[in-house]
C-alpha cells in the first residue's frame, strides 16, 4: 500500500469520525441555551421582585398601605427573591455572579454616602426621603451669597 492511499483513509476515518460526533455536540449546546433561557428569565424574575419591593416600601412611605399588611407583603416578596437568588445560585456560576452583585453593592453604598454628606444628615447606614431630594439651602447660605454683592454696591454708590 501507497503512503497516499493510507493517507487517505486516515482522512475519511477522520471525517466519519467527526460526522458520527456532531449529533452529541449539538445536544450539549442545546442544554447550555435551554440552561441560558433560564438564567436570563430567572433574572428578569428577580428585577420584577427588586422593583416590587422598592414600589411597597415607597407606598408604604407614603402611607398608601396600611402598617399591619406592609410586614407580611414585604416578606412574601423577600423570600421569593430569595428562592430565585438560590435557583440562580445553582445555574449561573457563582465566581461571576458574585462579582457583579459585590461591585453593584458597592456602588449603592458610595452613592448613599455620597449623598449623606450633601444633605448634612449623618445617617450613612440606611436610606431616608431625604435622600431623594437635593439639600435645601439654609437662609445663611442663600443670604451669604446675596449680601456681599450688596455690600459691593453700596461701597460703590458711598
């Protein structure tokens, strides 16, 4: 036998080969976009339950609902975000996911003492309604800026 010829074989060996492998491929792709779909509904899910609670606890602010149901809405909806967090625990990795949560928390945390130190408030621990607003100005602060034009014009009219 000629060196080509088993050339030859080798090659359509090879291609029989990865012809016969392809289906087995195709199903572990599948389970990954199928695993994806999840993923990405189970994050939706979770957006929906964040803005869920954040609307609750602005009504409740607002005195829209009432302080005996307030408590059990609130923790319906905690412990459902909490079972998808857990369900996303065990599909999405962990390395990636908690990076991205970290650095999230982290942002919120500079913004809300970022914004502390604007108001003056002191409270650098837990967000308040006056934090959704920008600082007042003190009658100090609005006069200090008037007076010494005042005074500017005075001193040029004496």
């Amino acid at each position: 036998m000629e060196l080509g010829s088993i050339f030859l074989i080798l090659a359509v060996l090879v291609g029989v080969g990865v012809y016969l492998y392809m289906p087995l491929t195709r199903r572990a792709r599948g389970m990954n976009a199928d695993a994806s779909h999840e993923i990405s509904a189970l994050k939706a899910e979770r957006d929906r339950v964040i803005n869920a609670l954040q609307e609750l606890d602005f009504d409740f602010n607002l005195g829209k609902i009432p302080a005996a149901d307030y408590p059990e809405q609130r923790a319906a909806l905690l412990q459902k975000g909490a079972d998808i967090l857990r369900r996303l625990d065990e599909l999405a990795p962990a390395s990636t996911a908690g990076t991205d949560a970290e650095a999230r928390i982290e942002k919120s945390r500079r913004r809300q003492t970022r914004r502390c130190r604007q108001t003056g408030c002191g409270n650098q621990r837990r967000r308040h309604r006056s934090h959704d607003r920008l600082p007042p100005q003190t009658a100090q602060e609005q006069v200090g800026g008037v007076l010494p034009q005042v005074r500017k014009a005075r001193a040029g009219d004496g």
